[in-house]
C-alpha cells in the first residue's frame, strides 16, 4: 500500500499522517461545511444549546463528586454543596440556571425550524432526530428535578408519576413499578439519579451526533428556505454557502459572549428568576405527610401541564366535536375508501372511549401528544414553500397565534387553578391542537410568493 | 393566606388554618422589611445574638456551621464565647439539643430547621424576609388560643411570642371585613367586625353593618405600652430577619461582587468578538 502523503504541516500534519479520519471530520463539517451565508440570529440557538450541554455535564460531574443521592441526605448535600464546597455555590446555580436556560435555548431553536420550514425535504431525519432530543431533555429535566428532594421535588414528581396510573388496567401497577414504591421514595430518588446522570444523558449525547451528521450529510437550511446546494461554482461548492469554520464559529462566538452575559447576569445576580428558574417551595424538604396546597412544574413544562388540567369531564365534549369535525374532514377529503372506513371505526371508538374512561387518562394522552405532535410536523406541512418568508402573510400570523397560545398555558400552568385559567387553557389547548391537525389543509391555502434562486443577503 | 396552609402539615390542621383564612377574608398585609439591615455588620451580628439567645432553644439551622459567622465579622473566639452554648465546636452545624422526636412529642410538630427559612417563605407576591419581619412582630395576647398568643400574619399559630418580654405589651385592633350574599335576593351586605384584643389578651368585638358596597379585606393596629421598647423590638426583628437572611444564602454578597468582574470581562471579550466577527465577514459579499 502506497504510504498516505499528507496536504498539512505541523501538527495538523502529524495527526493526518497518523489518522486521517481527523482532519477528514474536520473538513467535513467544520473548514469545507458549507452553511448558507444568509444566516440570522434565529441561528445562533443550536450553538448555544451545545454550549448549555457543556455546562450542564461539566457542571454535573462536579456536582455529583458531592451530592448524595440518598432520602435522608439528598436536601442537606445539595446545600452543603451550596455553603461548604469551595465554589459550590456557582456550581450548582450555573447547573440550575443551565436547566432553564436549556429550554430557552432550544424552544427558541425549535421555533426557528417551524419559521423557516426547517423540517421539511430532505431534512425530516435532521428534525426527528431533534423531537428525541428535547423529548430526552424533557425526560433529563423531570428526573433531575427530584434530586435536591425539596417539596417541589417530591410533588412534582409524585403529580406526574401518579398520571400513569391513569392509565386504564396496567395503570396502578405501572406507577409502583416506576416508583419502586408506594409513594416516591429512597428507591425512587436513587433510580432517578442513575437517569439523570448517566441512562438520558447518553441516549442524549448519541442522538445530538446523530442530528448534527444528518444535518452536515443534507446541509442546513436557511431563512429563505432555498437550496444552496442547487447552484454550485465550477469547483463544486454552493455559491451562496460560506465555510462554516470561520465565518460562523466568530460569529456564534460573538452571540455566545452576548448570551453568557445574560446567563451569567442570572446565576450571579438572581439565580432564582423570581422564583421560576428555583422554585421557593423547594427550598423546605421534601416531606411525604405535607401536601403543598399548589404543586406547580418548572416554567417549561407548563404549557403541557396546562393541558393536562384543562382536560376535565367538560373538556371531553370540546373533544369529541374535535374528533367528529376532523374524521367528517378526513371523509370528505381523503378519496380513499379503506381510509374513511378506518377513520370512521377511529372515531367511534375514540368517541366511546372518551365517556367511558376517566377524563384524567385523556388528560394525559393529549399531554403527551402536546409533545409527540412535532414529530410529523414534516407530513402536516403541505406548503409548497419552506420559509415564513414566502408563504402567505395569514400563515405567519397563525403562527404567532399558535406561540401566544403555548406561552398563555404555559402562564395559566404556573398559577393555581381558577375558572377564568381553566377556561382559557381549554381554549388554548384547542388552538394547540387544532393548529398541527388542520396544517395539512391550511397550508396550501393563500397565496404564496415567488422563491428566489439565490438567497438574499446584504453585505455586514 | 398560603403561607400558613404550607406550614399546618396534618389534614386536621390544614382545615383549621383554611377556616382562620377564610375568617379573615384577606390576604394579611404584609410589611416592608428594612433590607438595608443586611448590609450591616451590626446588625447582623445583633441578629445572630437574638437567634442563639431566643430562637436556638427550639429551632436549629443545621445547614450553617458556626464559623459561618466569620463572613459577618466575628472570630472563631467571639463565636465560641458569646455564641455556643455546650460543648459544639466552631467547625459543627448550629445544632440544638432536642431531638425532632422529642419536638414532636412536646409541641405536635417540630419546629423547622431555619436554615433556608427566608427562601422558603418567599412567594410569588412577598420575599420571605418580610413576611418573618411582619410575622415577629405581628403577635398579640389572645386568651382564646392554647399558648395564649395569636399572630395576624398566621392565625392560631403554634409557636408561642417568644420575644414577648422585649416587645413589651401592647393592644391589637384587627378589623375584618367580609361580604354576605343572601342566596335568595341575591343582595351583598358587608359586615366590619373590630376585634379589640387588650395587652391580658380579652377580646372586646363589634360588629357594624356597612352602608353601600365595600371590599373584603383585614387591617390590623398595635398600640404599645412603650413606644420606645415597641421601635426598639422592631429594630431587632429587623436585625433578626437581616441574620436569617444571611444564612439562608451565605454565598449572595460575593456572589454579586464577582458577578460584576465577571459580566465586565465578557463585556470586553463581546467588544473583541463582535470586532472579530467584522473583520472576517467584510470579505463574504
């Protein structure tokens, strides 16, 4: 075999003629990384979303060097991590301002993807891969917050465990299993330590490689939504793409500083955020004979929250005319007669479901499509174009409707329930829905503007 | 009105407390605490005298050890002179001798650790600093009670005014007011019961029927024996709150000091970066 002459000197040299793989990855997906050069600050939030990973695991491993995942000593350790561990205290605030932070980072990620049509051809893996991870996220959040074993702590997670004995039959026996108990207790903390530190996390890790190298295989979109990779220069390089390394990485470390200035402003300044980052609450221990009187989830779950509460014995008929007007939709429009048949025999069995069972199981199963719904965001969009940009006006602020309503449940799930709340979260909660469920008929309609070749850009 | 449910952990207690909530009709005022107070080395000082000295002999704050102290200005000698009670060492957590077996046996619940208390008794409408500051202050004799003392902040509070001595006596005036509606007419009257409580704890109450439309609500007035020993008492819950403040979060003053070079070093570095940025995009047309 003829001995591999490498292109660099130096180092980069040294480690070519030793492992080629290296530089190759390099190349790939930083130095010959073709991004699009008309990027906006919608962009900056995956950057930062690694970076928040980073904190969080580096953050992480020093907290579990002191912490004790065990009943008895699990409030105590958190606070003597807090009071006697040098630099503790910055620690765990940056591991606790990073949890929400996390969310931020990512909804706002997210939001970019359903404004610029990021999910749609070729790039529904990339998008998939994505729903896991903020569902891994979800999942790293919940068990993590049983840690510091305060009353939120302990509430909240006998609230959401308790809604899988929702479940009808299995329901009873599976929450004791996941329980490990009775009630949330040692066996409980102790398993949701191991899911917290090491079982989600790598699940984690694994599916972010896999959503950046689809992402680097079909190439990023942009807020134009056109292809860059449909004009090419002579040599083969998209003519309206930019080498990722270095035009974005100094750019995504300029809107890192901005963004460790206000991540830092928080842990420094209010790690608490008013009570929303650290709830109060949280701060007693975790005491199984003391029920608080308002068990509310962090900020980010509760616009699903909200709609686990707002399904009540009355919500079910807000749901089954929601249930008949889509299958009378599906009847009307698809042309397919095993598919009205199959809709049909959904429906009745949906709609017996629905006063047969206890409304609390429905509670769940809408929450827990609230969160599955983005998954065939790629299939319910029928645009002919990718970008806001060019879709008609109406679609953008059908959008905007869609975020008011998630931020309004999301506001309604931190407050103690109340009538006027209870009523707009049901409201809420149709928009949620009826905004994905009708996607595949609204958005071909209007009227949508031309796409250009190019993307536009204005010089900085 | 939530504060209190928090605290009354068994059903029991949880009914009686909602009844004396319901009873007020209204959330208690709650009152400023003088934050300046934490900035004092005085005052805190004077704060964890008043902590050992009154507070220590039911409650702990076993997340502090004592040469926690230093940070407000004493030395490990001070600390095990005017502060330890017993044989602790600077190095032990603020520990008390009864056992929260024992506290449950004497008392029906154990007092609370207040390690954390200010943080814990923070709420969406007041930071618990000031609803300690209104609660130690808001004690009045009421011979209807098993301790023999009420609280307009937390009605039928278990825990006795330990403190009374140096806030002296004193006369409370607690007016309710709250709104009936006949169910049949569908007409709202409203009723001011003035419930006036002297420094023996006997309670003298009337009840006026308001003309015209009213709001619900519950306004509270002390008239001290001594005005200077009531300013003086206030002074020292302040210095009190101010110690209890500090132990909830040792860390918070230097927290804010480093917090400062820390945003004007990534200021700086945003300066450089945004520059950077500039010079590598002028080539991308």
């Amino acid at each position: 075999m003829a001995e591999y002459k490498t292109p660099y000197t130096g180092i980069a040299g040294w480690f070519d003629q030793r492992m080629p793989t290296a530089m190759a990855e390099y190349r790939k997906h930083l130095s010959e990384y073709y991004a699009p050069k008309n990027f906006n600050i919608w962009y900056i939030f995956g950057g930062l979303a690694i970076t928040v990973l980073a904190i969080q695991i580096v953050t992480g491993i020093f907290l579990v060097m002191n912490y004790k995942p065990d009943a008895a000593l699990a409030f105590a350790s958190v606070e003597y991590i807090m009071r006697d561990v040098p630099g503790g205290w910055f620690i765990r605030y940056m591991h606790s301002t990073g949890a929400s932070f996390f969310f931020i980072v990512v909804y706002l990620h997210m939001f970019r993807g359903l404004m610029y049509g990021s999910y749609r051809t070729p790039r529904e893996l990339v998008w998939i891969f994505g729903c896991l991870i903020f569902l891994c996220l979800m999942g790293e959040a919940f068990f993590g917050y049983l840690l510091p074993w305060g009353q939120m702590s302990y509430w909240g997670a006998q609230v959401i465990v308790n809604l899988f004995g929702a479940i009808p039959l299995i329901g009873p026996d599976l929450s004791i299993w996941i329980r490990g108990d009775y009630v949330i207790g040692d066996a409980t903390l102790n398993r949701f330590f191991s899911f917290h530190v090491i079982a989600i996390p790598l699940v984690l890790i694994g599916l972010i490689a896999a959503h950046v190298l689809a992402l680097h295989d079909v190439g990023s979109n942009n807020p134009d939504g056109v292809e860059i990779k449909k004009k090419l220069d002579p040599s083969g390089r998209p003519l309206d793409g930019i080498p990722f390394h270095p035009y974005y990485t100094v750019h995504d470390i300029f809107w890192l500083a901005i963004f460790l200035m206000v991540f830092f402003f928080v842990v420094f300044f209010a790690p608490e955020m008013g009570g929303y980052f650290l709830e109060w609450n949280n701060f007693i221990p975790a005491d199984p004979l003391q029920t608080p009187p308002h068990i509310a989830p962090v900020w980010y779950f509760t616009p699903f929250y909200s709609i686990l509460r707002a399904t009540t014995e009355q919500f079910m008929y807000v749901l089954a005319l929601g249930t008949i007007g889509m299958s009378a939709l599906l009847v009307l429009t698809v042309r397919n007669s095993l598919v009205r048949g199959a809709v049909a025999v959904g429906t009745l069995v949906l709609l017996l479901g629905y006063f047969t069972l206890d409304p609390k199981f429905w509670g769940v199963v809408l929450m827990g499509l609230s969160v599955l719904i983005f998954i065939p965001l790629p299939w319910l969009d029928q645009s002919p174009v990718k970008s806001m940009r060019y879709r008609p006006g109406w679609h953008f602020w059908l959008m905007i409707v869609w975020v008011v309503a998630f931020v309004v449940l999301g506001y309604f799930g931190t407050q103690p329930p109340s009538p006027a709340g209870q009523y707009t979260s049901m409201l809420g909660t149709v928009i949620y829905f009826a905004f994905f469920a009708l996607m595949p008929w609204w958005s071909r309609m209007g009227t949508f503007k031309p796409v250009p070749d190019r993307v536009t850009f204005h010089p900085h | 009105m939530k504060k209190p449910i928090i605290r009354l952990g068994v059903a029991f207690m949880l009914a009686v407390a909602a009844a004396g909530a319901a009873a007020s009709g209204a959330e208690t005022p709650i009152e400023r605490w003088p934050s300046d107070r934490a900035k004092s080395l005085g005052s805190l000082q004077n704060g964890a005298r008043i902590f050992v000295n009154y507070c220590m002999g039911c409650h702990s704050a076993n997340l502090v050890r004592w040469n926690r102290l230093q940070q407000i200005g004493l030395s490990d000698a001070q600390i095990k002179e005017f502060l330890i009670f017993g044989n602790q060492k600077v190095g032990d957590p603020m520990r008390i001798a009864m056992t929260p077996a024992e506290a449950k046996r004497w008392f029906g619940k154990t007092p609370p650790d207040l390690s954390v208390i200010t943080r814990a008794r923070t709420s969406f409408e007041y930071p618990g600093t000031d609803y300690i500051y209104t609660l130690l202050r808001g004690y009045y004799r009421d011979n209807g009670t098993a301790t023999g003392w009420n609280n307009i902040a937390y009605p039928s509070i278990g825990m006795p005014h330990t403190l009374w001595e140096r806030q002296g006596a004193r006369e409370a005036t607690l007016v309710q007011t709250h709104g009936h509606k006949d169910p049949k007419t569908g007409h709202e009257s409203f009723v001011q019961v003035t419930s006036v409580y002297d420094a023996q704890g006997n309670v003298t109450r009337t009840e006026t029927e308001l003309k015209g439309p009213a709001t619900e609500g519950f306004s509270y007035s002390f008239k001290p024996a001594d005005a200077q020993q009531a300013r003086q008492f206030d002074s020292d819950v302040a210095d009190l709150v101010a110690f209890l403040s500090f132990i909830t979060d040792p860390s918070s003053a230097s927290r804010r000091s480093i917090g400062v070079w820390v945003l004007l070093f990534l200021a700086l570095f945003t300066v450089i970066a945004w520059r950077l940025n500039a010079i590598y995009w002028k080539d991308i047309k």
